[in-house]
C-alpha cells in the first residue's frame, strides 16, 4: 500500500493509505509501529497483513462513523502485521514534520503536543486534554480550520504592512502563506475549505472583479461539495458553513459590542449541530469563547516566533491562561429541536427587518428560549458495555454503575460523554469499580461508592 497521509494521535497513528486499485483505507498503528514508519520513510510501498472492516453504525460511534464515510474510506486495517522494508525514505512533509517536532522540545511538556498539531496536524495531545476543549466550547481552538487560516492571513498582511503599502503584494504574500501553511498540515478538509475561501477573495482583489462575502461563501462551498460531496455530512462542514453563512448575515445586527455579538451568535448559531453531533453544550461557552479566542490568537503567534526564537516564556503563561478558561463550564445534555432551531433563525431573520429596529435587543434577547427547548431532561436507561469499561444506568432507580474492565484513564472521558448524550447529567447513586478514585467531571451524585 501507499501511504497518502500521516496523522500521529495520542494512542497511535491513523495512516491513510491506498491500494493500487485507488481505495483509500485508514490504517490503525500502535505508538511502537508508527515510529518504524516515521524512521523509515513515508515514500514507496508499505506491505500490511491485517483484517479491513468498517464500523456499524450505533448511537456511540455515529459521529466516527459519519467522518469515514464523509472522507471517503472504503474501511479501516488493523494490522498484525507490517513491514517497512519497502519505504524510500521521508518526503519534504515529513522532514517538515520531524523539524517541528525537534522545536518543541523546548516547550513544557503539556504544550508541545498542541505546538506540534498547529504546524503538523499531528494531534499528540491527550484524550483529557482534548476533552478539556470539548466540554468548555472551544474545541474549534485545535481544529485546524477557517479561525487559524483568518489569523496566519491576519499575521502575514500586518507584517507585510511594514515593508510596503501596495494591499495587492499584502494580500498576494498573505494568500501564499495560507496554503503554504495548508499545504504543510496535509490539507486537511477544515483548513482546505477555508485555503479556497481565501484564494477566491485574493483572486476577487486581484483582478479587481467586485464580489461579497455572501457569493464567495456560496461558491466556496459549491467548490468543496463538488471535491468532497460526502463531507455534506460532517459536523465539520456543517459548523463551518452553518456559523459564517450567520456571521455574513447576522454579524452586523449590532455595530457597538460587535465581538461580544459575535460570540453569542455563534453560540446559538451553532446550538442545532451540537445537539445533533454532541449532545451537550456549555451554557458559558460564549463567555468562554469571548476571552479564549484572543488569548488563543496571541499563543498561536507566539508559536510562529517559536520557529525562529525560543519563546517559551511567552507560550506557557498564554497556555496556563487557556486551561484556566476551559475551567469555566456548566455542562448540560440537549438535543436536537426543530423547534429550537426554527426559533433561532426565525428570532434573527426577524432582526434584520428595518421596522424592528428600535426592538432589536428586546427581540434578540428572546434566543435563550431556544435553549429551553433544546434541554434533554428525560435521562434514558443505560446499558452500555465495551472491552474496557461498563456503565448501567437505571433512571427508575437513579443509579449508575462505572466499572472500568482494562483500567485506562481515558474511559472516563468517553462513559461521561455517552452519560451526557443520553441525558444523564445528575443521579442518585453512583457506583465506581475498579478505578481508584476516578471520578466524572460533570455528572453530578449525591452519593458516591468506590468499589
């Protein structure tokens, strides 16, 4: 097989290959295998002995499986066997990715993983550490997307302003860099949708054709269906176009306190995909987001300075500061409201009405409802069961049983997430087995047994 693109996670590798019929397959190496890749090479041919499956679709694992299928992947290999013999050394990318790699040695051990992922897409960084983002709303801080292609496109023209005035030569070095940069984290599909957002506003300027944000989010997305149609599916298309489709139409409902706007539109633009994708939100992720976005912009510059400086001193009180906002949370199941989502666009298509503008607050302040709405308070029973961990709920009794099978500290992460999904988010009696002490971060007991 021929390996098309790398990605290192935290318990292993996922390596996309294909086949010398075309087919594309995810393959899943251990920490050990994915470093005999890495020191061989990702060039030539790399001979796997496995089994080939392909997920079945459950209430658990339908976000995973609804990515396989929006990336095009005919399964995924679990090798018992692989031999890199055949591979001729790294590729350019691959240099790159062992550079970077070397920079963030200097880095405190919790933040080189993220340093890493930001130039690489290489996401090293723990399940705890992910899910510190997931539950606090700011996730889209370590996706590789639209926010960080707007802050590189940011960072370059500023600096560029320095050396001359010509916008065409600014917008010219700041488009390059952009898929530069693109090009160097594997073109990841977040990060390629905005890459095209961003070369046809360049090319718009450039040859001097006038246009608007609203046909160039048409056409960009036109363009990414036409490449990727299964993406439609993804909770990563329909963030991304869902959110900045709101933010060209809704941004400017408000001309003061536009950035505080901005955060609680997206927020509850965003409310009917998360419920539908997650199954929790924190009600505070819009304060969270309003404070966490800055802060996260200054880290990701001082992660540029890094390359050439060594600014560590910079970096960890920036991402001491981050973890601190992730703190701040008040998790709660929801699901997805036809209702709810009819009264959030309904609420802000109303807004733009002249008539109303005199009662513009007081009719947007009428979107928490759509919270309301979207709330799941009927907790479902429970009987889940892996090779890992076990939890049982009975809604009758309002008990819940934890027992870890092959202790890891991420099954913690995972049983809170499915807990949370389906509307567990207080009990009675919680019963822990097997797991020292081990507890939920936003499940709530009253009573609580380590057995």
């Amino acid at each position: 097989m021929y390996i098309t693109k790398l990605d290192w996670r935290y318990a292993g590798g996922r390596v996309e290959v294909r086949d010398e019929e075309g087919g594309r397959y995810l393959l899943h190496l251990t920490n050990a295998q994915m470093h005999r890749v890495v020191s061989q090479g990702d060039r030539g041919l790399l001979f796997v002995r496995g089994s080939v499956y392909f997920p079945r679709l459950s209430a658990d694992n339908s976000g995973y499986v609804t990515w396989l299928a929006s990336q095009g992947y005919q399964g995924i290999i679990n090798p018992f066997y692989i031999s890199t013999d055949a591979l001729q050394g790294p590729s350019w990318r691959l240099r790159y990715l062992q550079w970077i790699r070397e920079r963030s040695y200097t880095l405190p051990p919790d933040v080189a993983p993220l340093f890493v992922s930001m130039f690489t897409g290489f996401r090293e960084y723990s399940p705890q550490y992910h899910a510190g983002f997931a539950y606090a709303g700011t996730a889209h801080l370590l996706a590789i997307s639209g926010l960080h292609i707007g802050f590189i496109f940011l960072m370059v023209w500023l600096l560029t302003g320095i050396f001359t005035r010509n916008m065409g030569i600014r917008i010219g070095l700041a488009t390059l860099t952009v898929v530069l940069h693109t090009a160097m984290v594997g073109f990841p599909i977040p990060a390629t949708r905005a890459m095209i957002f961003t070369l046809i506003y360049a090319g718009g300027y450039l040859f001097r054709r006038k246009g608007d944000a609203l046909q160039t989010f048409f056409l960009t997305a036109s363009i990414s269906l036409l490449i990727w149609p299964g993406s439609i599916m993804g909770a990563s298309f329909q963030f991304s176009y869902l959110v900045t489709g709101s933010l060209i139409l809704f941004a400017g409902l408000f001309r003061r306190w536009q950035y505080v706007w901005v955060c609680f539109l997206c927020f509850f633009a965003s409310l009917p995909i998360t419920a539908w994708h997650f199954g929790y939100v924190n009600l505070l992720s819009a304060l969270v987001n309003l404070a966490a976005v800055p802060v996260f912009s200054a880290l990701l510059y001082s992660f540029f300075l890094h390359l050439l400086l060594p600014a560590a001193l910079i970096i960890d009180p920036l991402h001491t500061a981050l973890g601190w906002l992730n703190q701040v949370t008040w998790v709660v199941p929801v699901r997805f409201s036809t209702i709810s989502t009819l009264l959030i666009f309904g609420l802000l298509t109303a807004a733009l009405w002249r008539k109303v503008h005199p009662y513009r607050p007081a009719l947007l302040a009428l979107l928490p409802v759509a919270v309301y709405f979207s709330l799941n308070a009927s907790p479902q029973a429970i009987t889940l069961e892996n090779r890992n961990y076990r939890i049982e709920y009975d809604p009758e009794r309002d008990r819940l049983i934890f027992e870890h099978r092959q202790y890891q500290s991420q099954n913690t992460i995972y049983a809170e997430r499915s807990l949370l999904q389906r509307g567990v988010v207080k009990v009675g009696e919680l019963h822990i087995r097997n797991a020292g002490k081990s507890r939920f971060q936003h499940i709530r007991a009253e009573n609580t047994n380590f057995e």
